[in-house]
C-alpha cells in the first residue's frame, strides 16, 4: 500500500513509518519538522540523540533496503503542496500525527496558544479539505487523545466515542462522548472530532480517530537496529509525560516529582503498541458511508502516584510531592473500553514488564545527557 | 460604555453598531471588510446602495453627533494589532459579529471552506487569547447559530444550549446540546462553542452566545435616517436568505423557487430584534464564574412552503418547486426554547406584520438593481 504518514518525523511517526516501511509497504512521511524547531525554542533536546529527519531515512535504506520518501511540508500553510502531493502519490492511508501534542506547550503562553490552534485545526481542515478535492478514496487515521472525555463518569466506563441518549422524543441521538477539554492542545482535539464527524457525514471520508492514552517507552524493535534510528525521548517539563520525567530523575538520583496527591488517574500504552494499533486500524478501515471508526487506544490504567512507587521500586529513588500546576480534580477514578483493539488481537505490553529496560537503555545509559533544570514544569493553569 | 463591534460593516454589526452608538456608548467597529471583498469576489452586490464604512461613519456623525471608531483588522491574521486596540481601549463590552456567515460560501470549494475555517476559527481563538494576555475584564457576545443544533429532537423542544444527562454514575453530566454541523460554516461555530467552553473554564472570560435563527428585514429606525446610513440586503444564492430570494423574485415577477417540498423549518428573527437582543444580552453579563450563557435568538419558526405562501400573498407572486441541492431532510420540525430573552423584555417584530414594508421598502423600491442570474443557488452538497 501507498502510506502517507503526517508527522512522521517525531516520537509517534518515526517508529509506525519504519514498521510500515518493514511491511513492504510505500511509505511517505510528511512532516514540517516543527517537533524540531520547538525544541530549539525551548532549549530542550530528546535525552535520546536522534538523527536528523535524512540520516534517518538513509539509514534505514542501508538497514533494511526499504526507501522512506520525505516531503518537508507544512500542512497549515502550503495547502497547494500538499494537495499536489495527494494527485502525483494516490495514498491509501494517509496516518495523522502532525499535530502540536503537548497540553503544556499548548497552555504556556498566547504564542504557543495560537500555534497549536494554527497548526492544528488548520492543518486537520486543510488535510480533509485535500482528501476531497483531490478525490482519493484514503483511509485516514487520526491519532486523538482520551483527553477528549473530559467528564467525570464515576463508576461508569469510557465508551469508545459514541453515546446513545435517549430524550423521550422519537429520534434517539447517538451522539460524540461530550467533549470538556482541559487544554488548548485537548480542546483542539475536540473541534478535530467535529472535522471528522462533517466531513464523514458530507463527503463520506472514511475515518478512523484514535483515542490514544499516554504513550510509555521509546523502541521499538526497528528503532533499536541502529543507533541512528533511534526514536525521541523527552523528559522536559513541556513534552515529557510524567514517567518519562519519573525514569529520568530517578536516573540521577533526584526524588520523583509528584503533582498534588498523585490521585490522578491516567490510561497508558507502550509506544511498540502505538504502531501495533495503527497497522489494526489500516487493515480495518470502515467501509463506505459508516461513521467514524473511534478506537480507545490504551492498555492499562494508572494512578500517578503508583507510578511513582513502580519506578521508585525499581531504582531506590524517593518520591517528592509538589503542589499541582493544573486546574483538575486531585483524585479522578478512569475506567475506559478498549474492547476494539484487543478484539482485533492487540497483545499489550504491560507496565510493570516493560519498564525495567526502560530504566536501563534509556535513562541510565543517556544519564549525562539530562539537564534537570528542564524537568519541572513551566506551563501553570 | 466601551465597547468594540467585531464585524461591525456587516449586516448585523452596522445595525448594532448605531443602536449602541445612539445609546450613547463609546463604539469602535473593528472589521476586515472581508464581505465586501466577497462581493466583489463573487460578482454580486446588495440590493441595497451601501455606502462604504467611512461614508457611513462620517454620515452618523452628521446626523446624530456621535463619533464611531472604526479599525481595519483581520482578527484572523493580525494579532498584535487587535491585542494592542484592546490594551489602549479597555472595552467593556466586545460584540463578536466577526465571522464569515454564509453555508453555501463556505461549500463552495476548497478556498471558501478554508477561508471560513482561517477566519472564523482562529480569529475567534485570537479574540479569546487576546482578552487573556490584555488582561481586561470584557464582556464578550458572540453571534452563534441556531445551527449549531443539527439533531432532529421529534416532539422535544431545543433548549437554550446546554443538555442535562444522567448516565447512572454518581456525576450528572451538563453538557452542550450536542452539535451535528450541517456545513462547514456551521461546524466552525459548533467548534467555536468549545473555544468559549474552555476559556470560560480555564480563564474565567464572561462570554454570552447567541444562537441566532435566520435574520430577516432590512431597516432599524437608525438606519432609515438618511440613504447613506441604509443596511444591505443579500438576494444572491449564497448570502441571500430564503426569504429575501423570495422578495427579489416576487419584486421582478420571477416565481419564487422553493427547494424540494419546501418543508424545511427554520428560525427566524427580525433585524430590529437582533439589535434588541445585543442591548438585553449587554445588559445582563453573566457574572464571574458563571458557565457561558446562551440564549436561542429568533423569535418564530416557520416552514419554507409557509413563507412561499406569505410572500405569494402579498405580492401575486407563483411558486415553484426544485429540487433540493443540499443534504438535509425534505421536512423537518423545529420547536425551540427562546424564554431567556421573552423574559427580558423583547417584543418580537413577527413577519406576517412587517413583511410588506420589507416589500415596499426594499425589493420593490431597488428592483431596478435586481440581477436575477444571481438568486439561485450556486453551491451543492
């Protein structure tokens, strides 16, 4: 199959496009390499030395014999090229990273604010808007967020997108999970939603959106055959989720930062599941005039204090409470369905398995790289 | 009062602006004139001789003493600019009119959708981020849709935008009235919902949306004061309203052409009305900390055929029945809330009393500017 992957330069893209590359698959990543730029606008850098976007992709054509093609494009703003790119390539799939995902980054300041709305609401239009005028029949994958269900639901499961109201008329509505975002990131997750809702409805884009929990881990098995291929790790206060920023205190013996009580509940899934899911998602498109396919993707819950003592348990470092940064609930119970992936034979790799290599290969073997000024977080709402 | 008038060169926005002017507050239009570029875009022109803004402005100042400001900023584009006006301002009040505001535009191609996406949602986001970073504490109204209710509710009447659901959890949910955007100017208000729900949330902006039915009339008593004062009025197949199609065909002897069995009901209010609505909207901000109120703005509903019917009547006009270009139901009920603004103190101007001045005044007064290959519609979906 012809792939277009949208961001397929950062932690999410690079490893689905070399799996689907090693498929046999003809691979495309489209990136505007701003994952890049923002780490220069920050003075942050992956604790992990990735390449750049070309050594990687000449490396793996040594590694594999397979060719990546890359087409630096900036999806908000060159609309002509990317439209041209969907007319001369004809792509099956075309797989949505190339979005701004940091709520932090999102929330630091007005620039940041307008950037992510910019870049991605802008940018998801403009890629409908091109799906239809070129009039390629792809199948396009969004990588969403569970941050899309902002709803306490105490005692109740997560469904997988769709809720069915009943309100005494004669029409029962099966309507989009309300959305209640906690972010400008989240929020623009949202109004993506109602995107893929429209122009499913309107011009019968075939959709699937992929509500993806907090991705743990940084190789997969493609990443680790060369160093150059090797995939981001971020650990700052903006782009580092909280077990990364765990692994890499822990790493040089500083206590782990916990916000508020830690009660708060998170879905996780390893980035090796990342890419599994995304190959289910692509063998199983939703046929013609179906509604948008929406996928929970996540394994296993946690609360943030658990991970806490997981990784406190594996490396002897002590745990530290701080006040929260963020508007949220201290203590948030999470049960979510994610009956579809594991249906369709998603065999999850687990917390509490998989994280000891994680404290090995990553954070102590690129120790000297950590600045821990970085770690605490900059972004206060 | 201080207050700013976003859009305020339209066909909501100059009526308001006057209205508020003569009350005797402090008005500043900020307007990127971009329906006139539109005008001009589409080959098509109000019926009405609209003077341009700054005859406008200097024609009001004649005629009642008071000084209108007016700023040419794309809210879209020109951030910096518009956060600059609200720091040496400081409005009180900020009346958002600002948005592309025809369905069948923003399906027209590719450009109009991406136009209306650019202008509509991230000027809107610019808006609420700019309030933040000025740090004034304004009032923002924003003109919204009775659109933004797109699910058939048989028997049921729309409420004034929020939904209460029970799940059976412990936590009752009140969410929006869950959107179903038939077009993509539609979404992009459905999507500008969750801006207000979020910065209301996080930021605590005293925000009032107005879902408005379809605006019909022409004249306020202040824009009747002098010719060059005169409000426009959009006959063409993508800004003009069923209604005024209707007037124009009648006024030239054309049949009035309704789509498919003309059984579509819809909202409507008169522009007097909305004008109404503003000053009742401004004077009943919601208080700190309160969730964003929102009022249904229209007045009456009736089916198409029905008005067909009205304006036949009056004018001796035929009906005929094409079919329908856009995806939606041959027939449809519609019963709507509107209490927030019967209660406080509107009185509707209804159409079978204020139809024949529309008729004299306008379509039959200006006919000679009529083009006629200009009324049907010129966009399908």
């Amino acid at each position: 199959m012809n792939i277009f992957v949208l961001g397929g330069d950062g932690f999410c893209g690079w490893p689905t496009s070399l799996h689907l590359s090693e498929l046999g698959n003809d691979v495309t990543i489209v990136d505007n390499l701003c994952r890049r730029r923002i780490d220069r606008e920050l003075g942050i850098d992956s604790l992990t030395p990735i390449s750049d976007i070309h050594e990687r992709i000449d490396c793996w054509r040594e590694v594999s014999g397979q060719e990546i093609q890359f087409l630096n494009i900036d999806l908000s703003s060159d609309y002509a090229a990317f439209l041209q790119a969907l007319k001369s390539n004809h792509p099956d799939v075309i797989v949505h990273f190339g979005e701004q995902r940091s709520a932090p980054y999102s929330m630091k300041n007005s620039l940041t604010n307008r950037f992510t709305i910019q870049n991605n609401l802008v940018g998801t239009n403009n890629i409908c808007s091109a799906i239809v005028e070129s009039g390629i029949d792809a199948h396009l994958i969004h990588l969403g967020t569970m941050g899309v269900y902002g709803y306490g639901t105490a005692g109740l499961e997560i469904p997988e997108g769709y809720l069915n109201l009943e309100l005494g008329g004669s029409d029962d509505m099966e309507i989009l999970y309300p959305a209640n975002p906690g972010s400008i990131y989240h929020m623009s997750k949202c109004q993506d939603q109602l995107f893929f809702l429209f122009y499913n409805k309107n011009y019968q884009l075939r959709i699937t959106d992929l509500h993806q929990g907090i991705v743990w881990g940084t190789q997969t098995n493609l990443t680790r055959l060369n160093e150059k291929l090797i995939n981001r790790f971020d650990y700052d206060g903006d782009y580092g989720t909280v077990l990364n920023r765990f692994l890499t205190q822990a790493a040089i013996g500083h206590p782990l930062t916990v916000h508020g009580t830690g009660g708060q509940t998170r879905a996780f899934i390893h980035i090796t599941d990342t890419v599994q899911c995304i190959e289910i998602a692509m063998r199983n498109p939703p046929e013609k005039h179906a509604r948008v396919k929406i996928y929970n993707q996540m394994t296993e819950t946690h609360r943030v204090r658990g991970l806490a003592k997981l990784v406190a348990g594996m490396t002897g470092a002590e745990i530290s409470f701080l006040q929260n940064p963020r508007k949220e609930a201290d203590e948030n119970d999470l049960e979510v369905s994610n009956e579809c992936f594991l249906t369709e034979g998603l065999e999850p790799t687990r917390l509490a398995e998989g994280l000891l290599s994680e404290v090995i290969e990553i954070s102590q073997r690129y120790a000297e790289r950590i600045d821990i000024e970085k770690i605490p977080c900059a972004s206060f709402w």
